[in-house]
C-alpha cells in the first residue's frame, strides 16, 4: 500500500513577491495642476475610470500632493478586515479641526481601543433607538419644518431646505431645542473647515474671513447652550436620556475619555456630521424620485398608508420597501463618502503592492457604485435593487453609503429613519414638480458631493394636511 511520502508531490510554488510603492502606477495629470481638476468636477467618475485604467492601486496627484489611492471592491472589503484595521489611521485628516477647536481628539481622529471607547459611549445616543418611541414627534417635527419654508406656489432650494429640517430634527432629539438661527452658521462654519482645514481644497486665508470668524464664535456659542441648557435640566429631574447627556454625563466621570477642551467639538458634532450629508442625500433623492415617474406614484401610495396609522411604530418605518429603497439608491448614484482618507500605520501589501508606513492615501470604496458587474443597468434611479432576490448591495465591498472599517458613519441607523421619514412626509404631504421635465440635476463636489445649492422645487400643491 502506497504510503503519504510514496506520493509524487508538486514542488511549491512561492508566492508572487510584492512590489515596491515606487512600482504603483501613476495617473497622468496636466502639468502643475496633476489631476486636481478632473477629481474636482466629478471625483467618483475620476475614481471609477482610474479603477478600470491601472486596477485597485494607483498613484494621483491633487493640489500639488501626490496620494496613492486604493480603491474598488478589494478597497472596500480591505476595510473590513484586521489587516485593514490594523494598518490604517484616520489622525491627520482630522488634525487642523481639532486644533482650531482647542481640542485633543474627535471620534473620527482616534482608532484602536480610545476610539471604541468613545464610539460604545456615543453609539445608543447615534442608533436608531434614539428615535424609538419618538416617531410620532418626528413626524410633528417635519411637519413644523416643511410648514416653515414649504408653501405651495414657491419654488424651495432642495438642499438649503433639507438643511433646516436636519437641524430641527436633530436638535429636537437631541435637545428638545431647534437651533434654527444657528442653520447659517453653521453651514458656514461647516463648509469652511472641511475645505480648508479637512479636504485642504482651499487656503488657509479663508479662515481669517469675518464671515467665517462670526460663524465659528456662533457655533461655539450654540455648543455652550446646549450644555447649559441641559445642566440646568439635569438639576431639575428633566432631563432626557440622549446623546447630550451621555456626552455630558461622562465629561463629569471620566475627564480621561471626555475632557473638558473636547466638550463644545463633541455636543456640536452632530449637526456637523448630519447637517451637509443628510441634505445632501434626501435632496437628491427627491430629484431621483421625482424623475421616475412610475417610482414617484409609488412612494406617494407608500408614504400614504404609512400616514394612515394613528401611532407609528419602529416597524413601520422599517416595512418602506420603496422609500427606503430611494434613499439607498440617491446614497449609491450621489455618494456621500466617495473616498476616505487614511494614514498607512506600518507597511502593508494590497493587491500586489507595498504601501509604505505613513503614506497619505485615498481609499475609493465608492467605486463599485457605478459598475454594471454589481448593479445592472447601473445610472438608473431603481428602487427595487435591495430587495430580495436581488439584494444587490450585498455583494462583497458592492455597497459602502456610510464609508467601511472601524469609521463607519456611528449615526448610519438615525440617518436612515431621519430620511425615510422626511421623504416619506415630504411626498405624503406634497405634489412637487421639477423646474422642468428634462431637468438633470447639477451637482457641487466641495467639500462633499451633492446637489447644486440652487436646486429648487416648484411645491404645486397641497395633497394632505399638516399633523400640527
């Protein structure tokens, strides 16, 4: 009998030794400029097209720096692992916020255990559970918010309008409290930091504007509201359980995890976090919706028996199919999170090449988003994507709306029942018309991608009344 060693056995076969970063292939660029304006104009086209010309690693240059960019499927499953985890930081990007706000951290600037530490502290007050029970009031509170700038016969700026109804929503869940005279600056101060200080799209003179100073000092001051408000609740026996007082409430115990410097950065971040992105994508999803005539009649009949009910309930949010299927849908065709950027901790290998220690990087994990592989027919609006059997976000690194790995958006779950309900209210509530039938949507790129600010709606008229 022929025994295991008797066996002839194949020599093995060393595997392919990866190459140097000095090896990654370079994007050509125009002289002096490399590729800034070609990412400018439409980074998730750029990023799609340099995927499918060198593959999942590349090297680009974008205001006057050079970056290498891992990207695709391979990039967005990458995030997702130990190694992944492991070898990237998200420090720098983050550095000029912190240090213009006096602070030592955010929760987007910490990995490893310090950032689960803050993310478990913050994570009830960021979930979906933070609007249980509370789905009626929401329901209120949009209500409010469309009565306040939706009137029929106007034509409303989409963007500008989501914005004032993510702040009165947040605030009121957060605070009892809508901060609508803060809407301005802190769009402004918003918009400022990111492009100057975050994305660096633009110098840092900007931050000696008046406009921007006055923005920043409100801000600040809104920050400082909001703990007083809720201490002087505290004391009283009144106040809520919710974001606020897990932030504040940890402040007073463990000064380590939450000190002081890092109160006013940490209350405000919310509206920082959901005033740009939340309106940017549900403006877009109305424009998705309302170009899709077929998908429009259905969202109203669905918005509809939604509102028939007399309680609303977590599970009815939850049982949209169409709804929720248009938002996921503008989240794929207008993403939010194009490209993360990171920090290479050690060297690493991805996809054949070594990633030096300390190399800054983009990681393209939009990518998939816009290939016919993983969503057939892939520029049309189709609600139906995400259901079963399709279910086609749930292919491997297909589907990345709320960015991978450790950093995912912490507020994914509020996100998504703040949008399904606006736009379930919105179309429930209204008849809208595009400015004209072959209207195509403009869009901004700085600093998030999204609808052009002048973005408008013709409110045509009245389909239901208003709750308050």
């Amino acid at each position: 009998m022929a025994t295991v060693l008797d066996k002839h056995t194949e020599p093995a076969v060393a595997a392919p030794k990866a190459r140097p970063a000095s090896e990654i292939p370079v994007v050509p660029g125009i002289p002096f400029l490399g590729n800034t304006l070609e990412m400018a104009k439409d980074p998730a086209a750029f990023f799609l097209r340099c995927y499918r010309e060198y593959g999942p690693v590349y090297r680009i240059k974008v205001f006057g720096r050079e970056s290498i960019v891992i990207a695709g499927p391979e990039s967005a499953t990458f995030m997702t692992t130990r190694e992944g985890r492991d070898s990237l930081r998200s420090k720098e990007f983050w550095e000029g916020l912190i240090n213009e706000y006096g602070a030592t951290e955010t929760i987007t600037s910490v990995d490893g255990e310090r950032h689960m530490r803050l993310r478990t502290m913050m994570r009830e007050g960021f979930s979906r559970e933070a609007a249980q029970g509370q789905y009626d009031n929401l329901r209120d509170i949009t209500d409010r918010a469309l009565g306040r700038r939706w009137d029929v016969g106007t034509s409303v700026p989409v963007v500008e309008g989501m914005q004032y109804m993510v702040v009165e929503q947040l605030g009121m869940l957060m605070t009892g409290q809508a901060p609508l005279e803060y809407v301005t600056d802190i769009r402004f101060a918003i918009l400022t930091i990111l492009n100057v200080l975050v994305t660096r799209q633009r110098p840092k003179i900007m931050l000696y504007d008046p406009r921007f100073k006055k923005a920043r000092k409100r801000v600040e001051e809104l920050g400082h509201t909001m703990i007083a408000d809720f201490q002087r609740r505290d004391a009283e026996g009144t106040a809520p359980k919710n974001l606020i007082a897990d932030i504040i409430r940890t402040n007073r115990v463990d000064k380590d995890l939450m000190p002081d410097q890092n109160l006013i950065l940490t209350v405000t971040g919310p509206y920082v976090a959901g005033l740009d992105t939340a309106a940017n994508t549900m403006a877009a999803c109305i424009y998705g919706i309302l170009k899709n005539p077929e998908t429009l009649a259905r969202v109203q009949a669905e918005a509809d028996e939604l509102f028939t009910k007399e309680t609303l309930t977590e599970d009815d949010i939850r049982r949209l199919p169409v709804i929720n299927g248009a938002c996921m849908e503008a989240m794929r065709l207008w993403p939010i999170a194009v490209a993360q950027m990171r920090t290479a901790t050690r060297d690493f290998e991805f996809a054949g090449y070594i990633i030096p220690e300390n190399e800054m990087m983009y990681i393209g994990t939009s990518v998939p988003h816009f290939m016919e592989e993983f969503f057939p027919d892939v520029n049309k609006f189709d609600v139906d994507r995400y259901q079963r059997p399709r279910a086609e976000h749930l292919q491997k690194g297909a589907y990345s709306p709320f960015g991978r790995g450790p950093h995912s958006c912490l507020g994914q779950g509020l996100a998504e029942v703040l949008m399904a309900m606006s736009i379930a209210r919105i179309f429930h509530r209204f008849e809208l018309a595009l400015p004209t039938p072959n209207y195509v949507l403009k869009t901004k790129t700085s600093p998030t991608p999204g609808p052009a600010m002048d973005f408008a709606v013709r409110v045509v008229r009245e389909r239901h009344p208003s709750a308050v």
